[in-house]
C-alpha cells in the first residue's frame, strides 16, 4: 500500500527509466544551435507535453494529474453505478447532466488504483490519500509543471546528443510520449540534447503543425494554453448564464431577423428555463392558450452559446438556433445566431 508521502511524491517527480542506444550522426549536424540541457525551457516543454494526461475523467475524479484505473464504484448523485469500462462514463455523464446547476457529487469507492502523471500506477487506500494526489495536482498547475494537454507532438521524433564541449555524440529514435516523458525526465545535468527539427505536433482543434526549433514549439504551446484559458473562461461563464435563466423568467425584449422587427410577436409571452434542460413559453393574456414546450442548452467553446429547440409553433420555431451570447448580465441576455448574423435575441427577465 503507497502512503501519503509515497502518492504526493510521485506526482511530482519521475520514477521511470528510459534507455536507448545512440547512433552516429552526419558531423554537419553537430552545430546544432537548439542544444539544451535537462534544466532548460525546452527539457520543460517537452516533458509536460509528454506527460500522462488524466483529464479525460475529471467529471469522475476531478483532477487532470492522474485517471482511476477500471473497474472502479463510484456514487454519483445518490446513485451507486460500478464502471467497468470507459462505455459506463456515459451513465455517469448522464446522472450528472440530468439537471443543470445543481450540486453534483460523486463518491468513489476505495480502494482504487490510479495511472499519475508520470505514468506509475498507484493504490489508493482512502479520500485522504486521494485529496493528497488532487492537492499535488493543483499545486502543479499553480506552479506551470502540469501536463500540457493542448500540443500532442507527433512521433517518431529524433533527439540529438551531445557532449559538454557541444560535439555531436549520437541520437536517440523516440516512439511515444511515455519515451519521451522517461528520456527528459531522467537526463542528468552533464548531458546536452536537441530536437531534430522540423517536427509536427497536433494541436486540440486537430489542427496540424510544423514546428521548425524550440522557439516554434514555444510560441505553439503559450498558443495553445492561451486558447485553454480562454475555453475555461468561457465554461465559467456559461454555468453562470445557466444560473440567471433557471433564476427568473424572460420576455423577448428584442428579436430582428433579417432586419425585421418581430419583437411585438413575442410581446405576450413570457419563458421560463427549467433545471432539466426544458423549457415552456406561457401566453401571460391568454391563460387558456396552449403551452409552448420547448428545450435549451448553454455550451461552450472559447465562446458561449445558447441553443434553443421548441415545437409546434410557427413564432417560437423561429427562435430555434445556436445563439452566440455577446453579452449578459442578471437581467438580461444579448444574442446573435450563428447562421445568420443578421438575426439576433435579447431576453430581459421580468
């Protein structure tokens, strides 16, 4: 069983071994300009780039350093659901997504073992030992020395060493991430390396590029980690417009559609937003009118988007799009459609 200071330590610092053999390399390429050494920006860059990436079941074990190897039982939201295969995620995605904004918890059962950021494999024995790998986790991204999940360099890569004195010694053929991981991680302070570029490494939005020096590859990843942080921005915006909707009812204050002004259609009706992703738009003069049904969805991207589906009727089907939302506050929604750009909504609540 790992204790406590065994499972933090891990997080942070690299157990694996990597060896491989070296090859001789034309002597023009000796003079390589890239050579860096285990301390430097590059040396850092490449080994959080290569790192394990554990985010794929944040919505399970809400952190990005490690992933809980299967089967595991987890509780979640009162229901005991035992995933024994990354198909189950789906029934979790699904409890936790029954309802907007509410507070979802999920309960894991120990104990459990887990793949971290170094790709060791740990058992965890209790919550307390699992809050000290999230608590690592959380002090790595403060510090910059988390995995960079953003640039996936696409390999096979050669890495070319050297001497102290720079005279080119030989290369080393690197297959994977987890090669690449074990190669920066263990190198040792007497050894020089540079990448042999041009590389190219894909990005998030399954872009490809190609990466001529260490420069490149800088610049592509505070790229890359400028978009996250745009992204999460955009997560916590949108659980704040959730909140405002479910909070209030709405009235159409404005809607222009291909430069005609139909707000007055809408002008005796109000909407309400549901904590089930439904949504019903209610004749406030004609109580005897039908309902109209309908259902909503906030996402997000690096912008935040309202989706708007109803049925049935002729004036509410016209609302029915993915409507970029450029502004809100906690009385009212500005929106702009993302298909046509001459249509746009306001909601104001009521």
């Amino acid at each position: 069983m790992k204790n406590l200071k065994f499972i933090t330590s891990l997080v942070l610092t690299a157990l694996l071994t990597f060896t491989s053999c070296q090859d001789e390399i034309d002597s023009e390429n000796g003079q390589n300009p890239n050579t860096n050494n285990s301390e430097s920006e590059t040396a850092s860059n490449l080994e959080r780039t290569s790192m394990y990436d554990g985010s794929f079941d944040d919505f399970l074990d809400g952190t990005s350093c490690s992933s809980i190897l299967l089967p595991v039982v987890a509780t979640v939201n009162g229901t005991q659901v035992s995933i024994i295969s990354q198909s189950d995620y789906q029934v979790v995605l699904n409890i936790l997504g029954e309802f907007t904004n509410d507070n979802d918890t999920v309960t894991l059962q120990f104990p459990l073992s887990v793949r971290l950021s170094n790709y060791t494999e740990v058992v965890v024995a209790n919550q307390s030992e699992f809050n000290a790998i999230i608590d690592a986790c959380e002090t790595a991204e403060a510090t910059g020395k988390d995995a960079i999940s953003c640039l996936d360099i696409d390999f096979p890569i050669t890495i070319l060493t050297y001497s102290l004195n720079f005279e080119q010694t030989g290369s080393v053929v690197i297959e994977t991430e987890q090669q690449l991981y074990a190669y920066v991680n263990n190198m040792d302070n007497t050894q020089l390396f540079a990448v042999n570029y041009p590389i190219t490494a894909t990005l998030s939005d399954s872009t490809t590029v190609t990466l001529t020096s260490d420069l490149d590859l800088k610049a592509s990843i505070n790229d890359c980690l400028g978009i996250e942080d745009t992204e999460a921005e955009a997560e916590t915006q949108a659980n704040n417009l959730e909140t405002i909707l479910i909070n209030g009812s709405f009235k159409v204050q404005s809607f222009i559609n291909t430069g005609i002004n139909k707000t007055s259609d809408y002008a005796n009706y109000t909407i309400d937003f549901a904590n089930d992703l439904s949504c019903v738009a209610k004749d406030k003069v004609n109580t005897l009118a039908n309902n109209i049904e309908g259902t909503y969805k906030v996402t997000s991207e690096t912008e935040v988007y309202l989706n708007l589906t109803f049925a049935g009727n002729a004036t509410f089907n016209l609302l029915n799009s993915k409507w970029e939302v450029t502004s809100f506050s906690n009385t009212s929604i500005s929106l702009k459609s993302t298909t046509n750009a001459a249509a746009t909504l306001v909601l104001s609540k009521i």
